[in-house]
C-alpha cells in the first residue's frame, strides 16, 4: 500500500517527506522549482504555485530525472541563473538543489562543483538593514491589530524565528508562570533541537487578549478563505488548528508589511529588492538587548543559536535560565518604553555592578600578587640556605633548586653554582 501511495506522488514530493521543517521543505521546493524554471522556462504565473503549476512542476522533475542530460551543463546554467540573487541566498539555493540531484543519483566532481561555484554571485550579504530598536518596534505595532500585537512582542522578547512561533501551539505554552515559559519542538526548528524560551510579561498579556478572540478568527478566516480553496490556491482551514497563532507565514508576512507602511518605515534595498526591516531582525533584538544585561550565552541560548545547544544549553537549568531571564526582562520590553527611565536605570545598575566586579577582581589579583612574592621570596631564602650548607658541607649530594623549571626563568642550577635572585 505504501509503496503505491509513493508512486502516486512526484519525486519532488516524496523527497520533501523526508523533511519535518517547514522551513526546510519550502527551501528545497523553491529551489528545485527554480531549477526546472532555469532549464524548460518559467512554470508559474505568479508569487504562489498554484495546483496545477504544482503538478506541472512535479512532472518536468520526473522527466529531468528520467532523460539523459548533460548535468554539468545543467547547473553550470543554473549558476548563472542566480546571478541575480544575493549572495548567500544563491549559495544556499544552489546547494539545495545539489542535494535534491544527489538524492536521486546527480553526482558531480569536486572539481566540476568547484568551476561551477565560481560561477556564483560572489560576497557576503547585500542588502543594507535599518536599525531595529525598541522605539521602531513600538511605532510599527501601533499599527497592527491585537494578533499582530501579540505576535511580534512574543518574538522580540523571545528571540524565535517567526517559523517557529507559527508552530507554537496552546499546549507549549503557559501563560500562568513569570515568565511565561515557551516549550519549542525540534521538528520545528531549524537546529532539529528541542529548546525552552520564554516572553515578557507584557507579551503575555497581548496573548491573553489575542486568545479572547483567536476563536472567531478562526471561524472568520475558515470562511474568507473558501474561494482560495476552490481556486487551488490554499488549503482549507481546520477547525480545530491548536495552533497559537493559527495562520499562515504569508499572512503574517503581510500584516507586518502593511504595519510598515502605515508607520513609515517600509523600505527595501535599492541593490537586492529586500525589505530592510523584516521579522528576523526582531530575533536580532533579543539577542543584542538581552545581551547587556546578561551574558550573552543566555539569549543565545534561547533563541537556539546552533554553536551553544550542546554543552551550554546543558550547563544552564530550567530555573537558572528563568532567574536570568527576569533579569533582563526589562530589555526586550517595548509598550512602556517611553513611560518610564526603567531601561537607562537598569544600564547605570549593570555599569555600577561591572565596577564592582571589576574592582573586586583588582584587589584579588592584588593580593595574589603580594602571596606569590612571599612565596618566591621564601623560596629564594630556602634555596641561600641549601646552598649555604652545600658550601660548607661538599659532601652533601648535588641536587635541583626549589622553585626550578617554573615560570619565573630561575632554570636548574648545581651545588657548586649560587641561586640567582629574583
């Protein structure tokens, strides 16, 4: 049965279930889309695939699988193809497309991937960001609905990718603990790591309103959505989505574009296209913001950066990461920034607690210093006293200095040779 279901499907369809990312999966179909675009000419009409273009496309990947083709030629073309794109964006789309044909037997030399490479657009990123401070976050929420609201405080005082906060659902969270504890699953991140985060009390309560009518936009939504549905254009919405946010990455995407306008801070680069405020810079704020007031392993952490969720995501408790946490809370807070000097109070708090430390550590190394010569010098003393005794006894045996071979360069002497002074 299974092996019939399989061959219903396309081979680009069956390679995607191998994924549990969203994220992953959508990188690979428009990277292999883009691909056959480059080689039979564009398929689609539009931004979104629609069925038919999405059974058109499976069809002209089995045929590429299936005919004989010079390969080599083939992504050759397809370097060339993304000159276009940023380039890291080039890079990581061309090298999804490498593992689709390597899955499926498509394998090049060394050498050949290396000329093909250099075909590449080349340097490091090219679209020129804006700053994103708390003031800024504050003007574009003003301009969202109470769905909007919630979902951009939950991310800049958490620090998730939006992919990851759109698959939060009711059960990973509990709004009754300070703070409010988020539990993220691996299927969905982009690490395949499970992890715990949490949001600001003010995001807390945005959710707490956001829930009072996250049921009648469900069943508003389930309706406006019926015509995209016949169209092929969306799936239909379920009833039963436990979903925190239950909508989808373009629909937030747009609520976030619309809020930029109205507030004026809508943009994009005038070499790459791209917008230059976008919701992976709220990421970005967590981390910066939380990392003034703690060490920046802990928002690290917690936002799920790759290098530290092995040996310090283990290090930290449930309980140490929270207390941390509270901490810093008042960093990523945005709807009271004006309000009140609570931020700069907390700065001139963490500068004064630096001093201290680091006066703390003078006076340390101080006295370590003051031990250490009383030692040395004590060392000294033992080694005119041995070799006292060596002069006035030559019977004794030869034997090392005290305090040889250290790093104080005072190196081996004899008997018969003074010790040198410090």
């Amino acid at each position: 049965m299974a092996d019939k279901e399989e061959s219903s499907q396309g081979k680009l369809e069956v390679f995607l279930g191998f994924y549990q990312n969203n994220s992953t999966r959508i990188g690979y179909s428009v990277a292999v889309r883009s691909f056959i675009d480059s080689v039979y000419g564009r398929q689609r009409k539009g931004y979104r695939v629609s069925k038919r273009e999405k059974a058109e496309y499976e069809r002209l990947v089995d045929r590429y699988l299936n005919e004989t083709r010079d390969y080599r030629e083939d992504l050759m073309r397809y370097a060339v193809y993304l000159q276009g794109r940023p380039p890291l964006s080039a890079r990581k789309t061309f090298s999804y497309v490498k593992e689709f044909l390597a899955a499926h037997d498509i394998e090049l030399k060394s050498m050949d991937l290396k000329r093909i490479r250099s075909k590449l657009p080349k340097g490091g990123p090219r679209t020129i960001e804006r700053d994103m401070d708390g003031k800024t976050i504050q003007s574009i929420i003003h301009h969202m609905d109470i769905k909007g609201r919630a979902l951009v405080l939950v991310l800049a005082s958490s620090g998730m990718r939006i992919a990851e906060a759109l698959s939060v659902t009711l059960d990973d969270i509990n709004l009754d603990e300070k703070p409010a504890p988020v539990q993220i699953h691996g299927d969905t991140t982009k690490t395949g790591e499970n992890r715990l985060t949490f949001i600001s009390t003010e995001a807390v309560q945005e959710v707490k309103e956001w829930l009072k009518v996250r049921d009648r936009y469900i069943k508003t939504a389930r309706h406006r959505n019926k015509g995209f549905v016949r169209r092929g254009m969306a799936n239909p919405r379920q009833p039963d989505d436990r979903r925190l946010f239950p909508f989808s990455h373009q629909t937030a995407s747009q609520m976030w574009d619309t809020a930029l306008k109205k507030s004026g801070f809508f943009s994009r680069d005038a070499t790459t296209g791209r917008k230059q405020l976008h919701y992976h810079m709220l990421r970005k704020f967590f981390i910066s913001q939380m990392s003034l007031a703690v060490s920046k392993e802990i928002p690290e952490v917690l936002a799920g950066h790759a290098g530290y969720l092995t040996d310090a995501y283990r290090r930290y408790t449930r309980s140490q990461l929270r207390e941390y946490y509270l901490k810093a809370e008042q960093m990523v807070t945005i709807l009271n920034l004006p309000q009140n000097n609570k931020m700069d109070e907390f700065r001139m708090i963490t500068m004064e607690e630096q001093k201290d430390i680091m006066g703390l550590l003078v006076k340390k190394n101080a006295r370590l210093e003051a031990d250490l010569r009383e030692l040395w010098e004590e060392i000294q003393r033992l080694n005119q006293d041995r070799y006292k005794s060596l002069q006035e006894n030559p019977g004794l045996p030869e034997i090392t200095a005290l305090g040889s071979g250290s790093s104080f360069g005072t190196g081996l002497w004899k008997s018969r040779n003074p010790p040198r002074s410090l």
